[in-house]
C-alpha cells in the first residue's frame, strides 16, 4: 500500500480540485499525476449522482484516448466506469458498436488479461451519522502497488 487519504466533505466539493489537478498534470508534463486526477474526477462525477450520460462519455473520452495513446496505466478504471454507465443507461446486455481500430475493453477481456504490473484503487464511501440531523460521508481511498 503506498497511500491512504481520508476527507469528510461532500464529494461534489472535491471535483473541480481533480480537475485542476488533471489540467496542472498536463501543463506541466506530468501525465500520470494529470490521467489519475481525471480519473478520480469521473469517478466522483459517477459517486455524487452527476448525469450518468456525462460520466458514460467523458469516461468512453478517456478510455479511448488511452487506447489511441497506447497507454494502459488506468485503462481498465476508465473502462469499469464507462461499462458500469453504459449498463445502467442501456442495460446489462447492450452492446455499443465501437467504431475504429481500438476497442474499449469488456469485463470478460479485464478480467482474462494478465498482467506482471497491477495498479489498484480501493474507494470505499460510507454514510456517518455524528448528530441527530447531520450527516456525513466519509470517504477513504487507498492505492495499492503490485509488480
């Protein structure tokens, strides 16, 4: 485990801080740092109940560009969260034809591929009462490191 954060604030709050953080990444040259906080921008755009079709097409964007740029850090996030949206827009069974020589990956190719380097993120949130009439949510992520 290389990290574990923990914040109590609503997530909407937190979007715009990964979306400067996605556009500082890249200004700067720091790809990775820019991709994870686009990331974890989509996925708080997916938690906080934003339009699925937004989190569905800007994660779709992501995805594909990964895929354009030969670069699998993230790729299969991008895709969980893309085929999540997608199902519960279009349903379990739909199946979008993809146009192009690069393919969004389905949950039957992530969950057959090997590989010697895995990244994963464990974003666990959970609903805190303290006081009758507040609540909050809490919400802890750890990344983990294997090669």
């Amino acid at each position: 485990m290389l990290a574990t954060t923990f914040f109590r604030e609503p997530l909407q709050s937190i979007t715009e801080s990964h979306l400067l953080g996605y556009n500082h990444g890249l200004r700067n040259g720091d790809v990775v740092a820019g991709k994870l906080n686009y990331q974890f921008y989509l996925q708080i755009l997916y938690l906080s109940g934003e339009n699925l079709t937004i989190a569905r097409d800007k994660s779709r964007d992501l995805a594909n560009g990964l895929l354009q740029r030969k670069q699998k850090f993230l790729l299969n996030g991008a895709s969980c969260l893309y085929l999540q949206a997608v199902a519960f827009i279009e349903g379990l069974e739909f199946e979008e034809k993809q146009q192009g020589p690069t393919k969004i990956p389905r949950w039957e190719d992530m969950a057959k591929s090997r590989s010697s380097f895995h990244l994963d993120f464990t974003l666990v949130v959970s609903v805190v009462t303290s006081e009758p009439g507040t609540t909050m949510l809490k919400v802890s992520l750890t990344l983990h490191h294997f090669i």
